[in-house]
C-alpha cells in the first residue's frame, strides 16, 4: 500500500546519492591535480637550477656542491640529494627524514626526468629526479624532496566540509521528500477514498480539488465521471418509473373491465363485448407498449448489428403502405418525393422504425384535410430525410423533450390515438445508432418538420 511513497523515496535518494557523491569527489580530485601539477613545475625548477649551476663544476665532490648549493635558496625542498655519476651520493642536507627513491635517482642517471607526488591526509610529499648535463654527458643527479602539509591540511579540510555539508544536504532533502511524499500520498487516498464511496452507490458525493497538477487534474475527471454516473442514474430510475406508470394505467382499466363483468350478474351481451373489446384495446396497448420498450433496449444494449446499405426510398415506400389506412381515417394525404440513391448504411429494421414512427406522427398529429410531406435527398456529404406536416405543431417549450421517453405534449390526445410516448425516442436512438443526427424545427404557416441526416456512404461502404 505504501509502494509508491518507497519508490518516490527510493528515486530521490538515489538521485541525491550520485550528487552528493559526485560534489565530494569532484572538487577534491580536481583541486588535487592542480596542487599536484603545481608542484612538478616549481620542483622542475628549482631541479632545472641545481643542476645548471653544477653543470660548470669539473667534478662533482662533497665540498664543490655544498659550495654551489650554499649559495642558492632551495627554500620549500625538505631534502637535497646530488649523487655523482657512478650513483654514489655526494650531497644529502637531510641524511635522514624524507626518505628517497634511489631507483629515480638512478633512472635520472640514464638521462631521465621522473617526478612523483602523493597525497596522505597528513601531506603532499613530492620528489623531483633530474639528471646534471655537462656537455652533452650526464654527470650526475640531483634528487629534490619536499613535504607540503599546509596544503594537505587545506585540502583535508575542504574535504571535510564538503562531508558535513552533504550531510546537511541530503538530511534536508530527504526530510522534503519524506513530507512531499506524504502529501502526495494524502492526497492519493483521498481519491481513493471518493472512488470507494462512489464505488458504495453515493453518486452525490465530490472530491474537493485543489491546485493544478495531474492529480487535480484526475480528481476533475472522476467528479465528472461521477457527475456522469448520477445522471445515469437519476434517467434509470425515471425510465423504470415512467415505465411502470405506463402499464399500471391499462392494467387498472383491464382490471376495472373484467371485474365489472364478473360482479353484475345479468349484464346483456352487447355490453359484456363491448367490455371485453376494451380489454382487448387495453391488452394492445399493452403490447404495443413492451414492443416498444424491447425495440428501445435492443438499442441501448448496442449490439453491433453488421449495417448494410438500405435505400429509403424503399423503406418510404413501405411505410407508406402500412399507413394508408390511417392516412384515409385522417383524411390526411401523404405525399412523397422520394429521391434515387438515397442509400445510408444502416438496418432496414432500424430504418422503417425511424421512417415510419415519424410518418405516423405526421399523420397522427394531423388536421382532418391536412398533408404530409416525405422528402429524400442527397446532400453534399449527407442523405437527408424530412417529414414534414401541416398538423398541430409542437410548441416551441416542449421541442427539446419529445425525444425523451414517454414523452407527450398532450397526454390525453396522444393516449386516445394509441400513443406510447416510445416512438421518438426509438427514432432518436436508431438515428443516433447509425451515426445520423436528428432535428425538429416548425413549418409554415402550421405543423411541424422533422429532419434526419446520415453519414453518406462511400462505394466502398455499399459496394455498389
Ligand atoms: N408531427 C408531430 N406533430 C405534432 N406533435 C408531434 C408530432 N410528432 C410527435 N409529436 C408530439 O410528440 C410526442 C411524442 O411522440 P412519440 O414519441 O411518437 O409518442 P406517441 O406518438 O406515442 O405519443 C407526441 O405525443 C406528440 O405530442
Ligand atoms: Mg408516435
């Protein structure tokens, strides 16, 4: 549970180590080499001095050299040393102390230069080997040690510092991690905590966002998220309370009929048929109602149905077919211009559902002596459909809702003509479910248009 914060704090230690490393080792080495770089070009001098001046004497012996090197000023060098030739020591001003390397001084013998330094915590010690040219002939060596400790204590005290200060460093570092860590983490559980919630079935509930960086920025999205969920909710439980209204009401009048039938006792046919043709109207709207509610669901399960290309112009056609007998009872005339190649991708079941529910608005919805309008179209990229009529209209108010579910503007009107208050917002869903978009606008002087457009296919898509 705590794996983020150790691996946070994992990372930050990590990074911390390889700077802290990194300035602790640095400094000292390069300042080192300076130091040390320092000393190789004054030993070489002062070597280059000795030796030039005991160039000129004829021959190297104890008194000559101490005579020569009495009168210079080897002031930092902690020892002297001149060997002769042969490799035996004319001069040491220091027979004991530093101690020296005689195989330097015996490489210098054969012509060669050889400096070495050290750093001990205590000094630097350095020596300087260098042969004495006369003439072109080595003659001899000088051989020149020096021990610097103010340096060493110098460096060793840099070093030091550096030590304490890193332990500052990283002690502060890590105090700020281990803080920003938890806060990081505080504000992790308290998401998790609103998902539990949420998770529990309050879709109430909000977490409260602050800042602006990722986590904000996942806590607006599950609000929103949940904002979503809510919504959903709230349209479930309207749906199954619209939805147990609408069958309670011809339930009760099924209910109604039937035991009126069964209490009077010597009811006369006719009105005992009449009755039972009321429950038989009833029981039908009844199973136009649950159609309906099975053809919304079939929708909203989304199954994915394999479209095809199906022609309006047909699906029109028939519609048109089976609302003849409406339109005659209406005394409402449908007219339709029907376009070639108005082919959208879709099902043809889907398709007459949409075509049909709005030409039966249309004439449903009418005046006696009124008309109905089916165009089809081809529209740049769209194929366009309008239903249009001359009927009651729908106020402007009520426009937004009639796709809704059980949805009627005027309920006894709608009822009377056998009306679920289903069919726009099954056209709504298989307009949508097909990619297509729907409108209902007004038209003049009266009644109302309703516009459907779909995606055009391309031959690709139809194969044609
Ligand atoms: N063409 C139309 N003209 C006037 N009103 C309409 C038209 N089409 C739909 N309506 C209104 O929208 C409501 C919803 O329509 P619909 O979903 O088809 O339900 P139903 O026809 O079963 O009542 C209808 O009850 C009606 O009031
Ligand atoms: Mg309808």
């Amino acid at each position: 549970m705590h794996s983020i914060r150790i691996q946070l704090l994992a990372f930050i230690m990590a990074v911390l180590l390889i700077f802290l490393v990194i300035l602790n080792i640095y400094p000292i080495t390069s300042s080192r080499d300076l130091i040390f770089e320092e000393k190789r070009s004054a030993l070489s001098g002062q070597a280059a001095v000795v030796a030039s001046s005991l160039a000129g004497l004829d021959r190297l012996s104890p008194d000559s050299v101490r005579e020569v090197l009495q009168l210079l000023d080897l002031g930092g060098t902690s020892r002297t040393v001149i060997a002769a030739d042969d490799g035996s020591v004319v001069y040491d001003d220091a027979a004991a102390g530093t101690p020296i390397d005689e195989g330097d001084i015996l490489s210098s013998l054969k012509g060669k230069c050889v400096f070495r330094s050290r750093f001990t915590a205590e000094a630097f010690s350095s020596s300087y080997a260098m042969p004495i040219l006369s003439r072109g002939a080595t003659v001899g060596a000088v051989y020149l040690c020096e021990e610097d400790a103010e340096r060493a204590a110098i460096i060793s005290d840099i070093q030091s510092r550096l030590l304490r200060f890193s332990a500052a460093i990283g002690a502060v570092a890590l105090l700020f991690a281990a803080l920003f860590s938890t806060v990081l983490l505080r504000r992790m559980r308290e998401l998790v905590r609103s998902i539990r919630i949420v998770a529990g079935g309050d879709y109430t509930h909000r977490l409260e966002t602050r800042g602006r960086d990722e986590i904000t920025e996942l806590g607006d999205e599950f609000n929103q998220l949940t904002a979503r969920l809510e919504d959903t909710e709230k349209q479930r439980r309207r749906f199954v309370s619209d939805a147990s209204h609408e069958l309670k009401t011809p339930l009760a009048s099924i209910r109604l009929l039937s035991d009126s039938i069964v209490q009077s006792e010597n009811m006369d046919g006719g009105t005992m048929r009449e009755f039972a043709a009321d429950i038989g109207h009833e029981a039908e709207r009844l199973q136009r109602t649950t159609e309906k509610l099975l053809d919304l669901s079939r929708l909203d399960d989304d199954v994915q149905v394999i479209d095809e290309p199906v022609d309006i112009k047909q699906t029109a056609v028939d519609a048109l077919a089976v609302l003849r007998p409406l339109a005659a009872e209406k005394d409402v005339k449908i007219r339709c211009e029907l376009g070639d190649g108005c082919v959208v991708m879709a099902n043809t079941d889907d398709m007459f559902h949409i075509v049909f529910n709005l030409m039966e608005n249309a004439v449903k919805y009418n005046v006696p002596g009124g008309s109905v309008l089916v165009r089809t179209e081809l529209e740049d990229e769209k194929v366009v459909l309008s239903v249009t009529d001359t009927g009651i209209g729908i106020p402007e108010e009520d426009r937004l809702n009639v796709f809704n579910r059980f949805y009627r503007v005027d309920k006894a009107r709608s009822r009377a003509s056998g009306g679920s208050g289903l069919g726009l917002s099954i056209v709504h869903d298989a307009v949508l479910a097909h990619g297509g978009s729907i409108a209902v606008g007004q038209n003049k002087p009266q009644g109302s248009v309703f516009i459907v457009s779909f995606p055009r296919p391309t031959s690709e898509e139809t194969g044609i």
